[in-house]
C-alpha cells in the first residue's frame, strides 16, 4: 500500500473496493469475490491501464497434489482450489469486459 501511494506513475488504487460475482462451483449459489486490489497506473508511453489485483501464496494457485490418503485437509484444499478458479475465472471475464486486467501476484512475482 505504502508503494501505491509513493509511486508516482499509480493515478488511484483502492483495497477491497469492489465485488464480482461468481457462481460457485461447491453449491452452484451466486456469491461476491472482493479482489484485493484495484490499481490504475499511467504507463511509460502515457496510456492509462487497469489492473484487478489478487495476492496468494504460490501453493494456493495450483490445484492441491493427490495424497495416497484423502484427508480433511486434502478435501478442504480441493473445495477451496475450485472456488477461487471460479472467482479467477470471472473475475477474468469481468475485467475484459471493463477493459481491465486481471492478475494473480505471489511472493514470487512480489519478490518476497
């Protein structure tokens, strides 16, 4: 947050800002995915770009591996895999039809 507010080529950036819908593919009900960020920048060659901005560890943008034993943990982490390509998913859709883009940060692409 700190780095959206110092740089000068972000125009306007909000946490939270915003829902997309989804249908969820664990009980086919309509629900809202609130995206971390919304960011605007101004690019190097002056054209303004839109970004929709989700943060997740690197493990959770990967289907769960397949244990010998199908656990608790294992199940939780499948259901919670589908849903967030759901949101993924739409949030996709949501922000090509805005002229947006949408992105997934990890600690790798954050350099943490």
């Amino acid at each position: 947050m700190v780095y959206c507010d110092m740089n000068d080529r972000i125009i306007e950036w909000g946490s939270e800002e915003f829902f997309i819908p989804y249908r969820s593919p664990i009980d086919g009900k309509i629900h809202r995915y609130f995206p971390d960020f919304y960011v605007k920048v101004k690019t190097k060659e002056n054209k303004v770009k839109k970004w929709v901005v989700e943060v997740k560890p690197k493990v959770q943008t990967k289907p769960p591996k397949t244990p010998k034993r199908k656990t608790k943990k294992y199940i939780n982490e499948v259901r919670t895999y589908a849903i967030n390509e759901a949101k993924w998913m739409n949030a996709t859709e949501w922000c090509k039809d805005r002229n947006m883009e949408f992105i997934i940060l990890t600690e790798v692409e954050l350099m943490i």
